[in-house]
C-alpha cells in the first residue's frame, strides 16, 4: 500500500486588525492639545503680536497708540546705546556657556555616581534652585555692600582695595556672571546627571575589558553620549542668558553708567522708567528675534533635530 502523502501543519488563521478607534489605546486626539495650544496661543504668540505692533507706534501707556510707521526702528538703528546693550548681551551668553557648560557637564556627571555621599552633596547643591532670582539677587546684593558686606573684606584681595565691587564696569559685569553661574550651574547639572544615568553601563564595562581608563571613558563614550544633553542645555542656556534681566535689576540697574545695560533692561528702562512703550516694544521684538533665531541655529546645526538615539547597537 503506498505511503499516503504528508499532512502539511496548517498554519494558524491570521486575525483581523484591529482599528484603534476614539475609545482604544492610540495617538491622542487633538482635542488634548487644545488647552495648551490655547495657552501658547493667548499668553505668548498674542502678546508678541501686540508688541510687534507697537513698535510702529508712539505710545507712553496711557494714551492712545500714535502710528510712526518705522521712526523706532530707526532710532533703535541709531542708538549707541543700543548697540553696547547688544553687545553686553551677546558677550553675556557667550561667556555664560563657556563658563557654565563645562562645570555643569563635569558635575552632572560625578552626581550621577550611586554613591550614597554624592546624593547628600548633589541634595544641598541644588538648593540654590529652591530660591527666587529676586531673593538671592538681595542677599547677594547685601554680600556686595562695600561697606558693610562681605566683599568688604575680600575686595582687596580681588583687585579691589575699596571693596566696591559693583562700583567697576568689569567688577559688576563679572558680579553678574558670578551669580547666575551660582544659581542655574545646579539645573543643568540636573538636566546632565539625568542624561549620565541614561547611559547603558554595559558600555562602560566594555571599554573597561579593552583597557579603557576613566578618562578615555569620559571622551569616547560619555561625551558623544551626551550629544542630545548638551544641546538641550545649551539652547536654554543661551535663551535665558540672552532675556536675562532680575539679577542685573536688582545689582546693577545697568551700572555703573550703562556698562551693565544688556537689552532686557533696556527694554525695561524705556518702557517701564521712560514710557516709551513704543521703542521699547521695538527692542523687546529684535530681543524675540535673535532668541529664537540663536536657538533654531543651535539645534540645525547641531543635528538635534534629527533626534537619533546615541546609544550605539542597543
């Protein structure tokens, strides 16, 4: 009798897929990011409207807005005064980036250590961040008094035999430098322990096998790793350098002269001291302009925006 013919093994029907309905596990509806859209809507792309649109008229806040068509415009051309405001700006953020991002970088990452001493100091390091611009704007303003602060004391060791500190144009413009450092180094080293532990260890093992030692570790693999962490630190970095503006009002108020006049008190001493809303609405719009122009060239050029995972084959 001959052999009867194997069976095939029947494969198991296909099941229909299912479609993700309004009701099912999806993509949230739009419906979700309407109150959000409404904020940005009505508390940012509004008010930067209406300022656009006052910097074509004359305006003292009271009144009604006059139309100059581009005379502010002009004048911000013409000014001196705005030019150094935009220079003591940029130079601000430059030197806020080069002094903070390897300071944050390096303590991020040793604060993302398991060791139980490095929590409790990363725990009191980060207070700064609890306190308010204005409030640690006064004590420091208190520890810059030359006559009864603590700079008093330690002016003379600093270059400064009468201890006024804030009463140079380089002393205060450092002061200023100094402060923000002390408050907002803590938040991006926050921002760059979270991203160190985010690295796999089994990297580090690796590198470790072939012979790596702590500082090659550091360049090769925890530096490009950290690609994605730099540039997020540094866009907010340079935007909050560049609209920066409590600390230089509560120590400086621009002093001595205008030698610490960046462009957000500027804004603020032409709206707010003159009433020349509608000048000051022209500065407060190329400050808007070179922010987001400076943040959208660091995340082209940088690459973020591709938004590629750096975790090599994992």
């Amino acid at each position: 009798m001959a052999d009867a013919a194997p069976t095939r093994a029947r494969r198991p029907a296909r099941q229909p897929r299912r479609s993700v309905g309004r009701a099912g596990v999806g993509r949230p509806g739009v419906v979700w990011a309407l109150p959000g859209a409404l904020f940005f809507v009505f508390f940012a792309v509004a008010p930067m409207l209406l300022v656009g649109a006052l910097a074509f008229t004359d305006w003292d806040g009271i009144g009604t807005p006059s139309w100059t068509g581009m005379s502010n415009w002009s004048r911000l051309w013409d000014d001196p005064e705005t030019h150094q405001a935009i220079r003591l700006s940029l130079v601000l953020t430059v030197l806020t980036w080069v002094f903070q991002t390897p300071l944050a970088l390096l303590l991020g990452v040793w604060a993302a250590g398991r060791q139980r001493n490095r929590a409790v100091l990363s725990a009191v390091f980060f207070l700064p961040l609890l306190g308010s611009s204005v409030a640690l704007a006064l004590v420091w303003k208190s520890l810059l008094d030359p006559n009864f602060g603590l700079v008093a004391d330690i002016g003379p060791a600093l270059g400064f035999a009468d201890g006024d500190l804030l009463g140079s144009s380089n002393g205060a413009f450092g002061a200023i430098l100094f402060v923000t450092a002390w408050q907002f180094i803590p938040l991006h080293t926050l921002i760059y322990q979270g991203g160190a532990r985010a690295i796999p260890r089994s990297l580090y093992d690796a590198a470790a096998i072939d012979g790596a030692g702590t500082v090659r570790q550091f360049f090769s693999i925890t530096l490009p790793q950290l690609r994605n962490t730099v540039v997020t630190s540094s866009v907010i970095m340079v935007v909050g350098a560049l609209t920066f503006f409590d600390t230089v009002l509560i120590l400086t108020k621009g002093g001595p002269g205008t030698d610490t006049t960046i462009v957000p008190y500027l804004m603020y001493k032409n709206g707010f001291q003159a009433f020349d809303l509608g000048y000051a609405s022209a500065v407060a719009t190329i400050l808007v302009f070179v922010a987001t122009t400076v943040s959208l060239l660091l995340v082209r050029l940088t690459g973020f925006a591709a938004m590629r995972s750096t975790r090599e084959g994992m």
